[in-house]
C-alpha cells in the first residue's frame, strides 16, 4: 500500500527558494506572534511570502493578522488567498472556528493533505507556525520538508529556555539546519539565555522586548507594522544583511 | 478540482516507480478512493488521464482501476463503528465541503453516534491511495 501523497510534496515545494519553520518548546511564548509578524516583514520587504499555519488544533496566527472572509481558490488543488502580501494557508479555513480535537495520526495527515494539494507557486520564503513541543508536527515537517530551517523562540525564563534546549538538541542530532534563536518578550539585558545554550554551537539572533502594544494592535496588519516588536523583528532580519 | 491535486500524485508515485523499479510496462495500477474523502471520480479519472498523458504517456489508461472503499469510523472512547453515509444527510454542505478537502475535519464536525465523543479513529476509507502497482522489467 502506498500513500502517493508523499510522492507529491516534494514537487509542491519546489519553487519556494526557503522554508523557515518557526517554533519553541513551550506554548505561550509568542511563535505565532513572531511567525506572522515575520511573514509580514518579508513580505513588506518585497519578499513572495507564503505563511502555513501548522498549529492544527490552536491556530491563531489569521487571528494576529486579522485575516478573515477568503478562502483557496480551487485550481488543480488549492490556491491560497493573498493577504498584505502573504499567501496564507490554515486549517481554519475548513474548521472554522470550532475546535478540532485530534491524535497523532490525524496531525500527520492534515499536514500530508495540506503539503499535497497546496499550490504555492513562486515563493521566496514559506514561513511554517509550528505547535509548541516536539511531537508530530515537528517530527512530520523533518520528514517530509528537506530543505527546510527551524527559527527557535524562547523568552527570557529558564523553563522555556530549558524545554527549548530539548529541542535543539533532537534538531541538532537529526542535523536539521537551525538559523537561530530568537529571544521574545525580554524585559532586561540578561546572559540567561546564552549561558544556557552556550555548549550548543547556536548563534542567537537577537531579541525583542516585551512590547505591551502588540495586542492592541492584533488583528490589524497597519497597526501591527507600527509597533516595535515588529521594528525590531525587520531589524533583525533586514538590518544586519 | 481539488481531486486535480490527488490525481496528480498518484501519476508522480507511478512514474516514481517505474524509475525505482526499472519497470519497462505498467500492467496495473490498483487506486483505492476511500469514502471519507467524497472523491468526484468523474474529475478524478478525467484529472489521471490528463496528467498521465504528459507525465507518462507510456502508461495506458485502462491500467488504472479505481475501486471505492466505504468508509469506518471506530469511536475510541465506546469502541462503536458507523459509516459516514450514515452522518452526511444530516451534515450542512459547507461542513461536508470541508471533509473532502481534509477527511480529518470530521473531527470538528462529526461525533460518535452512541456516546457523542469526538474522540475517533478513521479505520478505513479515508482518502486516496494505492493499493499496488503491478509491471514488468
């Protein structure tokens, strides 16, 4: 028995010149903040940006971008909407918002489906807002996405820091490219992070600080891109290049 | 045309064998279409004849046989089994829309018939796959 969905994903990717997975062990720290406040920098930077949001059973990030009332286009699969410039791709637009409560197995083949019958086209950067821990999904996208990076976050405490070494330790034993650590919600200058993962060889990107205006400005794209979380997230990504 | 998508895999997976197994001639390639998925197979088979002229023209369409599979829902919580024809008349449209494109939407949308939990497994007849590819070397 074979499942040809596998066959397919690898020539559904194709054309995307990078796939940046965005996680962190613990929940609550921000990565879907992050992940959509990072699509839309790409995107405002003239990137072809795609966001796929692979947190199935919390999907939040339509509700940080205020995105709502579209809906794939069926041709020869699915095409997502674009919105501010991002091709946007969840599950919520087949649950709605109801909940979806799902195994282990029923993750990995929403993941397959979706890789299988979405169309991207020409992307530069496909950005994917992964649950927090290292189960299935994480497990699912290293096996089926090769070229792919994971962009860590964590915030300043030592258990976030400390689940998240976890996970760049298994990252780094499957040699799975890490681009770095991403340090959210800081109050302070402190070495706590780098002291923590020092012994792991990953550069830390940068840091953003607490920024109280971020859930004011949630679901509004305009107010979004004013706030300093998202300055400081073009700054380290845009800036240093 | 979302069946467009799955059709187009499963010519990928063939050509993918013909290579790996150095197949001269495919004879027959068994496609289940599982229930759950709400496959239109009018557009299916259009969509594999389509796409395997221009992947494979040198597979014949008649090798390729669809047989449907009706679907099993197994509540993991009071161990009943339902089909899910016996859900869909019930269904609004949109929500039945829904679990073509994602068979596991039928966990937002269904429940187990006798207890009511959402809480099951798909034990058969979810989407597309293939049963077996048979050729000569």
């Amino acid at each position: 028995m074979i499942d040809p969905r596998l066959h397919i994903i690898g020539k559904r990717l194709e054309n995307i010149k990078k796939i940046i997975a965005v996680s962190g062990g613990k929940g609550g720290i921000g990565k879907s903040t992050v992940a959509s406040v990072l699509a839309l920098c790409m995107a405002k930077n003239g990137y072809r940006t795609g966001l796929l949001d692979l947190d199935l059973s919390g999907p939040s990030t339509h509700i940080i971008l205020g995105i709502e009332g579209v809906y794939p286009e069926e041709d020869k699969g699915l095409i997502p909407p674009e919105i501010d410039g991002i091709k946007y791709m969840s599950i919520i637009y087949f649950a709605g918002n109801n909940p979806s409560p799902l195994r282990g197995r029923d993750i990995s083949n929403i993941i397959i489906e979706l890789l299988t019958i979405t169309i991207w086209g020409q992307l530069d950067v496909l950005i994917l807002d992964m649950p927090p821990g290292i189960s299935d999904s994480i497990l699912d996208v290293i096996r089926l996405i090769k070229k792919m990076e994971f962009l860590v976050v964590t915030i300043p405490s030592k258990v976030a820091i400390g689940v998240m070494t976890k996970e760049l330790k298994i990252l780094t034993e499957l040699s799975i490219p890490v681009m770095g650590v991403l340090e959210n919600m800081r109050k302070k200058e402190s070495p706590l992070l780098s002291d923590m993962i020092d012994d792991l060889s990953i550069p830390i990107l940068g840091a953003i600080d607490l920024d109280r205006a971020i859930e004011g400005a949630t679901g509004n794209v305009d107010k979004l891109t004013e706030t300093a979380f998202f300055k400081q997230l073009n700054d380290i990504f845009f800036k240093k290049q | 045309m979302h069946e467009w998508a799955l059709a187009e895999s499963v010519i990928c997976t063939i050509s993918d064998e013909i290579v790996k197994n150095k197949l001269n001639r495919i004879s027959r390639v068994i496609v289940k279409i599982g229930e759950l998925q709400q496959i239109d197979l009018d557009i299916f088979r259009f969509a594999l004849d389509t796409v395997l002229a221009s992947y494979e023209p040198t597979v014949e369409k008649g090798s390729i046989i669809l047989e449907t599979e009706l679907s099993t829902l197994k509540c993991n919580v009071c161990e009943n089994e339902w089909a899910f024809g016996e859900n869909i008349k019930n269904m609004p449209g949109d929500e039945v829309e829904a679990i073509h494109f994602i068979p596991e939407i039928a966990h937002t949308y269904m429940r187990c018939p006798a207890c009511g939990s959402p809480d099951f497994k798909i034990k058969k007849g979810r989407g597309v796959w293939i049963e077996s590819i048979e050729g000569e070397i």
